[in-house]
C-alpha cells in the first residue's frame, strides 16, 4: 500500500485512485491463481479450485476496468513505467506460481514492480515526471532494504548458529549504508530534500539495532507489525521531502 498512497499525497486525482484500486485487484488475484495453477499441476480439482478460479476472474475484472476508467481519465503517460515494470511482476508471478515466490529475488522483483505504482499515479494525476520517477527510486530503496533487513531477522531468531548472524548482518547493514550514500548524493545534488534522506537514517538505525546481538527473539507476527510502523514514518518523510522539493 505504500507506494499508492504516496502516489496519491503527491498527486491526487481520480485517475490515480482507479489506478490504485486497479493495483489492489491486480495484487489480490495473486493468491487464488497460484491456488488454481497449483491444483491444474496436480491434475486435480477440489471444492476450492473452482472457488479460486472465480475469485481470480472476479479481482481480474475489477482491476481490468479499474484501470481503463484510469486511462480514460487520464494520460498514455502512465503506462511508462507500468511497462518498464512489467518485466520484474512476470519474473515474480512466474516463480511465485512454481511455489518459490519467497525467495529473495522474486520478493524484490515483485515489490519494485509494484513500486511502479506510485510514478504511474503521479502521472495519472498531472504531478511532475521528476518527483514521480524519484518516488519510485526512493521507494525501490526502501523495499530493497525492508526485504533484506526483514528476511535476515526471521533466519538468525530461528538459527541456533552463532555464525549466522554475522555472516547475514554485514552485507544486510552494508545494502542500508549504501542506500543512506545514495540519497545523501541526491540531496547533494539537490534531487530531494535532507527530510526524505533521513528516511534511511532511521532505516540504517532500525537494521542496526535489530541484528546486534541481544539474544531476544521477536515473533514475525510482531517483526511485520514493526515494519508497517517504519513504513508509516518513511512514508511521511517521502512525502513531506518529495513535496518540500517541488
């Protein structure tokens, strides 16, 4: 959700929430398809094969009209990116319908090709090419790290080698650190405001703090709803840092 709702703080419109409705339907048809490909492997059909293939052909149609009321509101400029996204969400529902959807690679594909959504809402609604494009960029840095962060946690609470940790923190704290150079060179270089750099501050400090070696174990449950609150406060300072900037 957070790369339309950034798209909509930035630019909102009509257009842009069919275009946000078109995303959720898009997203939601992702769970019944894989149930429906998985019991089609199979060669087999139970009572909730045909209610997933239903499901997938209602949250189709929902996301196929949403989005031609959006482009009809709108311009063909917001198929830009949707198309250069297009590449990374069939690499990810590809691996994701062979049940290997959770590996690190279709996770980040899928999420930056759902990143899209906030430049083609940007469009949709009018706002400047520079601040959708950044929003994207900003936001493909932001699930980059959350996914890494998130994925090494879960594997050293459940590990009982010492070794993990170590082997799994330097690189997940040297993608932050990267990602904290990145966007203090793009306020050196005036692209965005100091507000939206301190985003990955806060996400270099949240990384720190969550993989130094305190012995407390932290349920995923409470590890997602950790995150939904860090995505909160980045999404503010994208916001306010991507609007102070126009």
């Amino acid at each position: 959700m957070e790369p339309l709702i950034l798209g909509l703080i930035l630019a909102p419109s009509a257009a842009g929430a069919w275009l946000a409705v078109s995303a959720v339907a898009a997203f939601l048809t992702r769970h019944p398809l894989k149930l429906a490909a998985l019991d089609r492997r199979r060669g087999a059909r139970y009572p909730r094969t045909h209610l997933a293939e239903r499901f997938f052909a209602s949250y189709a149609a929902i996301a196929a009209l949403a989005f031609i009321t959006a482009l009809w509101q709108s311009s063909v400029s917001m198929l830009t990116p949707l198309a250069l996204a297009a590449p990374a969400a069939f690499f990810a529902l590809w691996r994701d319908l062979q049940g290997r959807g959770r590996e690190v690679w279709p996770e980040i594909a899928g999420a930056l090709a759902l990143g899209s959504s906030a430049t083609a809402i940007i469009l949709a609604g009018g706002g400047a090419s520079g601040i959708a494009w950044l929003a994207w960029a900003l936001g493909g840095l932001r699930v980059v790290t959350a996914i890494l962060y998130v994925r090494a946690r879960v594997r050293i609470d459940r590990s009982t080698d010492a070794g993990v940790r170590s082997g799994l923190t330097r690189p997940v704290l040297g993608v932050h650190v990267a990602a904290l150079l990145v966007a203090m060179t793009a306020v050196a270089a005036g692209r965005i405001s100091p507000i939206t750099a301190g985003a990955f501050g806060l996400l270099l400090l949240r990384a720190a703090y969550g993989l130094a070696p305190r012995g407390t174990l932290v349920r995923p449950q409470v590890l997602g709803i950790q995150e939904v609150f860090i995505g909160v406060a980045c999404l503010g300072l994208f916001a306010a840092g991507l609007m102070a900037g126009r």
